[in-house]
C-alpha cells in the first residue's frame, strides 16, 4: 500500500508540475532573492522562482527575450579576480577579514579550509552545516568556509545559497565575505554596487543565523560583511566593512510578507505549465494567469520584466510609470483614468489625486496657451 504524501511532498511534486516534465529546477540564488524581497507583491514571480522556472529561457519562448544578467567578460574577470583573493588558503582574504573587522584577534597565520564537497545541495548545506559546527567549537582558530551552501526557507520553499565565502572568527563569530570585480577607488566603491552587494549579504547573513539558530549556544552571526574588490584600476585586492543591518532588516521583512508559494499554486487551473517547450500561445497563457506588479525597477532585476512591460503598457498601467507616481495617484490605476480625470470627465474633485491632476492640466493649458499667442505674434 503507498504510503500518502505529505504536504512537503505536495508541493515538491506540484512545483515539478508547473516547470514541465524532466525539468530540472533552476537554483534560486540570493541575487534573485534580494530582488524578489524588493518587489514582494509579485506572484508572478514569487511562483516562478518557486518552482525553480528558468526566466531566461521562458522570457526568450514568450518573444520577449532579456538583456538581463552579467557578461561573459564579467563574469571571467570576476571568477579571476575571486581565485586571486582565495589563493594559498585564503590568506589574503583572511588578512583583510583581520584587518578591517577583527584588528584585535590573533592574526590568521595557519587557518582551517575544511572540504565541504558533498552530493547535492541538501548534502553540501548539511556539510557547511557540519563544517560551521566544528569550527566553532575549536576556540582561538580561523576558519575559511569556500563557497559554503545555505538554505533558506523563503515562501515554505527551500532556497539553496552559495557565497562567496564565510569566515569563523576565534571567537566564533560567523561573517560573510562577498567578492565584486567592481574597483575599490580611493577607498570607496560604486554606492549602487554596494547597495547591491549590502542587500545580497542581508540574504547569506539570514540564511547563516538559521543555521546558527540550531546550534547551542547560537554563536554570533556578524552584520558587518567584508566586501573586497580591486584597489583602484589594479588587481590587487582591497576590502571595505559594510554594516548590512537595515538591508537584513528589510530583507526579512519583504520575505516574511510573500505569499505562500503554495497559495500561489492553489489558485492556478488545472494543467498550467510553464516549460520553454511549450506552444507560444499556451505558454503565454500559463503567464497571463498568474498576476504579475510590473515597475521599471524589474528591468535590472528580472528576466521577465520586457514581456511584463508590454502587457502593462498594453493594460494601460500606471504602475509602468514608477512606484513613486503610482502612489501619488490613488485609486486611479490606470493612464485611461488619470487623463479623464484630469480633463474633468470623472473622478471626485475633493479627491487630492484628482485635484492635483485638474491643476496640472489647467496650468498646462495655460502654458501651451501662452506659447501659441506668442508664436503667433511672431509671425505678425
């Protein structure tokens, strides 16, 4: 007699449904994480990445394919730039996780890089499991954790995370270390790059204090992560502290606030599947039948946002224009109900939305107004 499934099993199996037969699931990554706990009230991506949907090539099947995502320059830089930093056991990585954040400690002369090699990524997270424990519990030594693998349960879903790198203090501190080929100029970097690489970290840290959540005593998860990049316009690696408190704050609280993956799948018809093999038609179907929150900002985050941006410029969507004149504008959601209220047709006029936008229209008259009376004296 089979045995029933548990709800855990459900889901694995409906989430299998939703990718398409024999596809695997496409990692989700903290990247996509940090991106998708900016823009929380999207189902429609909360569903793909869920079900581990590879965005790109769907995006390519709709006929919207994305421009999103690093070069291959980019990457060979950074993997080179990456190798350098990590070479002879970390030992420069960990001069500067020293020098920057633990000037006090004993200087790392011989650290520990334990092997954290196992099947799978539920066999590497339970390795770095293992390898964080036994780290901690050898007091006064310093440890290199190379590209460890967390797990994070985002939405009742597990997301499988890989930094850079995690470092245990002698203390036992955990702090993660995060490596851009971005250039370090006079000691400071891009202020976006680092706002990106901040939010990033806010995922690895979460991720690190539930494993360290399960250990007794819990040991410290530090909020102040080690970002190296190039010094200058070399490749010599220099590094910065960066406090990632408000960004784990954030973080946590847009993923506590995403609906339930599960929910998601519940409401979608019977059938939907979101494989790239699929017809155009029925794919676009499949799409059409999760809401998606499309705002520009998915244009460098999501691999989607091309074929979002069209459906919401066809809809008529305000929210195609920007959050911030979104929420200016109320209740009215879309550019047909902006310009009839605008030009009085409808809408409440004590309503300061409408009320703005009447103003608005009348001092733009007034300017075109004053525009045609003196080209038309120009002409005289």
């Amino acid at each position: 007699m089979p045995r029933p499934r548990t709800r855990g099993t459900r889901l694995r199996h409906r989430l299998a449904e939703l990718r398409g037969p024999d596809v695997p699931a496409k990692a989700l990554d903290a990247r996509a994480l940090a991106a998708l706990a900016a823009h929380p009230g999207c189902r429609r991506r909360a569903i793909l990445d869920g079900a581990g949907v590879d965005k790109a090539a769907l995006a390519t099947a709709l006929g919207s394919p994305s421009a999103f995502g690093q070069s291959q320059f980019a990457l060979v830089r950074g993997n080179a730039f990456e190798a350098k930093v990590k070479a002879d056991g970390g030992t420069e990585l960990l001069r500067l996780v020293h020098e920057k954040l633990d000037p006090t400690a004993e200087p790392p002369a011989a650290a520990q890089v334990p092997d954290l090699t196992a099947a799978g990524p539920e066999g590497r997270a339970a390795r770095t499991a293992l390898a964080l424990r036994e780290a901690t519990g050898t007091p006064g030594a310093w440890t290199l954790l190379d590209h460890p693998m967390l797990a994070l349960d985002v939405a009742g879903s597990p997301a499988f995370l890989e930094p850079d790198a995690v470092v245990v203090h002698p203390d036992g501190g955990w702090t993660v270390v995060e490596i851009k080929s971005v250039p370090m100029l006079d000691g400071s970097a891009d202020a976006s790059k680092v706002g990106a690489a901040a939010r990033q970290a806010a995922v690895y840290v979460l991720a690190l204090e539930e494993v360290a959540a399960r250990l007794d005593p819990a040991p410290e998860v530090r909020h102040r992560i080690l970002l190296v990049c190039p010094k200058d316009f070399s490749n010599l690696p220099t590094a910065s502290a960066v406090d990632v408190r408000k960004q784990r704050a954030v973080t946590r609280r847009q993923l506590a606030r995403l609906t339930r993956i599960e929910d998601i799948a519940r409401t979608l018809p019977e059938g939907t599947c979101f494989s790239p093999e699929l017809p155009a038609d029925r794919l676009t179907e499949a799409v059409e039948s999760v809401p998606a929150t499309y705002a520009p900002e998915c244009l460098s985050a999501c691999e989607l946002a091309f074929h979002c941006r069209a459906r919401s410029r066809a809809e008529g969507a305000v929210t195609s224009l920007g959050r911030p004149v979104r929420a200016e504008l109320g209740g009215l959601s879309t550019v047909g109900d902006v310009l009839a209220a605008a030009r009085g047709e409808t809408g409440d006029p004590d309503d300061p939305a409408v009320a703005a936008l009447r103003r608005a229209a009348r001092l733009r008259a007034e300017a075109l107004g004053a525009v045609a009376d003196r080209e038309v004296s120009a002409c005289r």
